[in-house]
C-alpha cells in the first residue's frame, strides 16, 4: 500500500514537472538551420548559428583582411582616376542626336542604303566644323580620333530582351533568343573626349560645330541638288557644235525636270518662301524653255543647217545612227522575248456551271500576266521613239550632205546669241531649283529627320565628388569579395566539423 502511495506521488510530481521542464528545454535548443538535401541519405542539417561561430573565431584575421581590402579598393579608385585622366577618357563633352525618317528604324538612310552614323566622323564633316570656328591648331584626325558614338537601345527591343529574360528564368534555353533580338537605334550618345589639351568651353564648341556640320552633310547627301547646277555650270556649249549644244541643253533639261517631278510628287503643296516657287511651277517653266526656246534655236539651226564643221556634223549624225539602230534591235529582242512568254504563259481559268447545258468560263485577274503587257507596251513605244529619232538624223545627214550654202557671220551670231541665251535661263532655273529644294529638304521632308536632342554638356575630370565616387565603388567591391569568402570559410567549415562528428558516430 505504501508503495503504491509512493508511486503515484511520484508520477503526478513528474507530470507537474513536465511541462515546465520541455519548455525549458526549448527554450535552451533553439537553433536555425540550413536544410541540405544530398544524393546519398544524405540529409542533414547546418546549423548557421555554428557558422558564426566559426566566423568569430577568424574575426581578428578577417578584420585584417578587410582592413587591406579598403587599402586596396583605395588604391584601385586612385589608379582607376588617373589612368582616365591620362587617357583623356574622364574629361569629355556629350550630346544626344535623334533620326526620325521612314526607313531609320530597319537601319536604312533616305535613299535606302544601309545607314552608317560613323559618317559623323568623317574628315569632311570635322574640317568643315573646325572652319566654322576659326580654329587651326587643331587637327581633324585628333577630334576623330577622340569621338565615340554610341547607339541606344530602342524601347521595344529592351521590352523583347526583358521578356526572353523573364522567359529564361524557367527555361535557361530562352537565353539564346536574345541573340535573335535585333534592333537599329535612332539615337545616339555622341562624345568627344579632352585629350588635346582644350578647355571645357572649347571642347564644347567644336563637338556642337561638328554635330552642325554634320546636319549640312546630311542635308546635301541626301537633297542631291548639287547636281544640277553643277552641270549647268561646268559646262561650256561654246566648245561644241551647234546641233551638240542643243542635244546636251535638251538632256540637261530632262534631267532637271525628271528631279523636279519627284519633289512635286512628295510635295505638291509646297512653295519655297525665298523663290517663291512650287516645283510645279519650275516643272512648268522648264517645258516652256524646251519647248519654246530651245526648240527655236533648235529649227534656227536645222532650218540655216548651221555647223562649226560640216564633216564633224556629219560624223555625229552617222554615230547617233548607229547608237539608235543597236538602241532598236536591243529592244526588239526585248519585245520578242516578251511575246514569247506572253504566248506560252495561261491564265488559271475559272469555270462557272449555270445551269446543264450551258457553262460560262471566266478568266482570273493574273498580276504577272498584266505586267508582261505593260512590259510590251513599253517596249513598244520605246522602239517607236528611236525609229522617229533615227528617221529625224536621217534627214539631218541627208540634209548636211546635200547643202552647199556658205553660212554667213550674222547667222553664227545670231545663233551664237540664242545658244547663250538658252545656256544662261537653264543655269538660272538650275540655281532656283536648288534655291527651292534646299528649302523643302530641311523644313518639310527632312524637317525632323535629324535632331540634336541634347546640346554638347561638358563633363571634367576629376573633382572631389568623382573622386570619392570611383573610391567608394572600388572600395565597396573589395570588402564585398572578401565577406563572400568569409562566409564561405564559415560554411566550410561547419560542414567539416560535420562530417567528423558524423565519422566518430
């Protein structure tokens, strides 16, 4: 009896105690553990409260090498600083420039080509921006050598890249998209970096002179004016004969108005403020002159058989007759082959049933087939073009030949005169057309083609503030290495410690 009194006394004591005693004991093996997962059983468990304990005890070591990696981080900003200021690269000028026009954004230039924005670097474009500002102790290939472009990355090909990225987080395979991603930047960071020895101020000015001269080049590439009156000035009609002069005035007409014809298409609306002028209205002023002036002057020859000399007369028509009699059978081969492919070419017929007995067949719109007939027109024409052309020099060979008229001094001069003339209103026209296009170019079609978005800004070297910046950043990566590697030496060793505990088990 005793003892059963006893031992139920006990066991409520124990239960009174338990309790306490497992909450105590909690609270004495708390621990936070890293939970490892291994391919053998192998799962165990690191406690990171032991990691840093081992890290406490390397502490004064660490301290150490933390203490030369500040040292070193210093070191690095100051080597970092004055092998900029050396090179140049830490003292610079920066703009923004912008192209918008159809055809930037696939990597194009006006006209089509591939665009190549290192033209901004061109001799031309340098020397011309140099001029501007009067300075001559400064060579081109020096501001060259020191510009640097770079292209920025239009918003949706960084909205592709961020995706693929994205993408890439579940799949790494995604990564290799980003290579398929690409892109033609519309704008473009522009420096120009002080290692010539020229203040901030100066090297300001000639970035934003040369960013200037580089708009002219851009305008003029890709107006083509220059052309015109290039071959309305360079040429002396006195130097040929009469019936020359008039067929190079005639080709020089059609050039212009061929130019012309292309602007008014763009731009029918447009009248130059400084002209005046629409191109229609050069359009239509350059018909008058072929067809008033210079076809006068033309009969005045043909009419008086007027020649410089008769024999070279002759041979020029004797060679236009030729170049139209190989013009001619050229394009007959042309026409040829054209009908043959028209004659063995069907169209896909279409077959209608109306009722039993009748049926109607249509035949399908062909887009080919109607080429080849256009083709054929234009053949055609052509070839009747060059045999009116090549009769017409028939009859001025025959006439040559047959003429015995001994030209007097007033016909010459006369002709003389007109030929003037004639020479001096194309050369007029050619400069107002020009007038007129170097208007349209910059304020209509190439209006915001190219833009300087932000201004040359100068940006020195040195100074306190960047200084202290490349310090902190070299710094900061020092002591960032070296707390990963004392990390890591903690983790070692826990798992170390570990496996001999496990080995002694």
């Amino acid at each position: 009896m005793e003892n059963n009194r006893n031992r139920q006394r006990n066991q409520k004591e124990q239960k009174d105690m338990e309790p306490k005693d497992v909450k105590d004991m909690e609270q004495k093996d708390t621990r936070i553990y890293l939970h490892m997962d291994n391919d053998t059983d192998d799962e165990g468990q690191i406690d990171l409260l032991n990691i840093a304990g081992h890290m406490a005890k390397r502490k004064k070591l660490y301290k150490y090498i933390l203490a030369v990696a500040v040292c070193l981080g210093v070191l690095a900003g100051l080597v970092y600083e004055g092998v900029t200021y050396v090179t140049g690269k830490s003292s610079y000028a920066r703009a923004v420039i912008s192209f918008q026009y159809e055809g930037i954004e696939d990597g194009l230039d006006p006209n089509g080509s591939a665009f190549d924005i290192n033209k901004l670097k061109s001799p031309a474009v340098i020397e011309e921006a140099l001029v501007s500002l009067g300075i001559t102790d400064i060579d081109a290939e020096d501001v060259r050598a020191n510009i640097e472009i770079e292209g920025v990355i239009p918003e949706d090909a960084v909205e592709r890249i961020t995706v693929i990225k994205e993408m890439a987080l579940e799949d790494v395979s995604n990564y290799e998209k980003i290579l398929d991603v690409s892109y033609y930047p519309s704008q473009y960071i522009v420096y120009l970096y002080n290692d010539f020895g020229m203040s901030g101020s100066e090297t300001v000015q000639i970035l934003n002179a040369v960013l200037e001269s580089y708009r002219e080049y851009f305008l003029d590439t890709y107006a083509n004016t220059e052309v015109l009156t290039v071959a309305a000035n360079l040429i002396d009609y006195t130097d040929y004969d009469y019936v020359e002069a008039v067929d190079m005035l005639e080709t020089q007409i059609e050039i212009m108005q061929n130019y012309v014809e292309e602007r008014r298409n763009q731009a029918s609306e447009f009248r130059s403020a400084a002209t005046g002028l629409s191109f229609g209205d050069i359009v239509t002023a350059l018909g008058t002159v072929e067809d008033v002036d210079l076809a006068n002057l033309d009969a005045y020859i043909e009419g008086h058989t007027l020649t410089k000399d008769k024999e070279r007369l002759i041979e020029y028509y004797e060679y236009n007759i030729k170049k139209y009699n190989m013009a001619i059978t050229e394009y007959q081969v042309q026409l040829s082959n054209i009908q043959s492919t028209i004659d063995k070419y069907q169209k896909d017929p279409m077959v209608i049933v109306s009722s039993q007995e009748t049926t109607q067949q249509l035949e399908v719109t062909n887009e080919y087939y109607d080429e080849l007939q256009q083709q054929k027109l234009d053949v055609a024409a052509r070839i009747a073009a060059l045999n009116t052309d090549l009769n017409e020099t028939y009859t001025l060979l025959k006439a040559v030949k047959n003429t015995n008229v001994n030209n007097t001094q007033d016909e010459y001069d006369y002709a003389d005169e007109k030929l003037a003339s004639v020479a001096q209103t194309v050369a007029q026209w050619a400069d107002l057309t020009e007038e007129t296009t170097d208007e349209y170019y910059p304020t209509t079609l190439f209006s915001n083609a190219y833009k300087i978005g932000v201004p040359a800004q100068y940006s020195a070297a040195g100074g306190m503030m960047s200084i202290i910046k490349n310090i902190a950043i070299c710094v900061a990566g020092m002591v960032f290495v070296v707390l990963i590697i004392w990390c890591i030496d903690g983790l070692s060793r826990e798992i170390r410690q570990m496996r001999k505990n496990k080995a002694e088990k």
